[in-house]
C-alpha cells in the first residue's frame, strides 16, 4: 500500500494542532516544542485492510509539562466516534482509494538522557482498507 | 554438545507445557527472553550515554546480558523487560540516540506462537477437570 497520501493527511492535520511537524526526524537546530511522526511498522495479514502503526513523539524542553501535555491532549482528542478532536477514532478518506480510521493503542511518557527534555509518545493502530 | 535452535526450544516448552500446564507463563517467558535477546543490539564498540548530566560508559552486551523475565504469582502474570538503566533509550530512541527497537518487535513477531502455547495450556488444564 502507498502511504504517501495518509501520510500527506496525517502531516496537514497534525499542522492544525502544532507548528512544527515532521516526518521521520527533526533538524537538530529545531525550536521547542514540536512534533514527530513516524510508521514505523505495518502488518497486511487481513484481507483488503492494512494495519499501519503511526507514532506521533512529542518534544518540549521545559522545566513545566502543563504545554506538552495540553499539545499531546490536542493531538489525541476526545476519542468520539461521531465527531472526534484529535487523531484518535479520526477517520481519513481518501477519494475512492482508500479508507483508514485510526484507534490510539496507548500513549508513553518517556524518559530522556537530557533532563531537561520532555517527552510523550502516542500510538495508534491505523486500519487503512484499499478500495477496489 | 550441539547447541539449541530457537526452534528446539519451541517444541522443548511445548512438551513441558504438555506435562505441567501450569508452567506455561514461565516457559513462554523464557523462549520470548531467547527472542528478545537475539533482537537486542551488541555494539561493537563501548557506548555512551548521559544520565542526568552524567556520562555513563556501557560496555558491548550489557543489553543482552540485561533482559529476563519476571513470572509474578500473586499477579499470576508475565513481564518481559531489561534492567539496564538505558534500555527505554534503546526501544524509543532519545535525543541523542537514535532507536533500535528489541522488546516489542520481538513479542508481536512471536505472538502467535505465545497464544497458541496458551491455548495448549488450557486445553491440558481442561482435560484435567
């Protein structure tokens, strides 16, 4: 499966909820705080329907965790079927290609070699199924 | 003596599975740490890392040596993990580190083999009722 266009969808929404996203890997000179994603693995045993794993890392440096904690809130949302906030239960469509709707698997606070470095870590399960 | 395949020790908890039921969460305990372990990482060279502003050396193997498994029977669960203080760094990468992920590629890629020892289990255990 191509998962350039969800990763395009996933990239301009996160964009909505914070001002530094980036796939893979930030610069190093980059200002805090901002956020990473990644796909880090997939597993295509099902038939049409593709389970991608998205990573969404959430970097701050502060002494105070009231900011990255309200960015990961953000970013996740209110988890509603109906009309869901964030990425969880977010359902992407993608013209007549592809249907995916994303579930959180579970959400990290890890710790960093650097003190000083906050960081959060949110899972998620995507269901991505092809249309034929 | 020759040495054991990942998959001799498969059959071997199989059977011991078999005759004892009950021991099914240790013997999947140690066939995931034989899992993990040929997963995890051994830098050829020292590495180093910083711990609160500390700069800590770590010798090669340190992480393979690190994993095991802990069967808790109050709980009556399994835990799988590493002690070495930078085991996190290694799974989720830090920002100095990049990610070389052992323990959950591990598990899922043996997750079938971990559910069908259990369905093994209770069938033995229902046999005995």
């Amino acid at each position: 499966m191509n998962i350039l266009e969800l990763k395009k969808q996933i990239q301009l929404f996160l964009k909505t909820k914070a001002d530094r996203v980036y796939f893979r890997k930030a610069n190093e000179k980059t200002a805090f705080p901002y956020v990473v994603f990644n796909f880090p693995d997939s597993d295509a045993d099902f038939f049409e329907r593709e389970d991608i794993i998205l990573e969404v890392d959430i970097w701050d440096k502060s002494n105070i965790t009231t900011a990255i904690d309200t960015l990961t809130g953000t970013i996740d949302g209110n988890g509603d079927i109906k009309s869901p906030t964030g990425l969880n239960r977010k359902s992407i469509n993608i013209d007549s290609y592809l249907r995916a709707k994303i579930y959180r698997i579970n959400r990290y606070t890890i710790d960093d070699e650097e003190k000083k470095i906050e960081r959060r870590q949110l899972r998620y399960k995507v269901k991505a199924y092809l249309l034929s | 003596m020759a040495r054991k395949t990942y998959e001799s020790r498969i059959e071997e908890a199989k059977k011991k599975i078999k005759e004892k039921p009950t021991t099914a969460l240790r013997e999947i305990g140690k066939l995931l740490v034989t899992a993990v372990r040929k997963k995890a990482s051994r830098s050829k060279k020292s590495r180093t890392y910083y711990l609160n502003g500390k700069k800590i050396i770590v010798k090669p193997g340190r992480l393979k040596k690190s994993v095991g498994y802990w069967y808790r029977k109050k709980e009556n669960d399994l835990l799988i993990g590493s002690k070495a203080f930078y085991a996190h760094f290694e799974e989720f990468g830090s920002s100095k580190n990049p990610k070389n992920p052992f323990l959950m590629p591990a598990v899922f890629e043996n997750k079938d083999m971990v559910q069908s020892m259990i369905m093994s289990a209770l069938k033995e255990l229902e046999k005995d009722k």
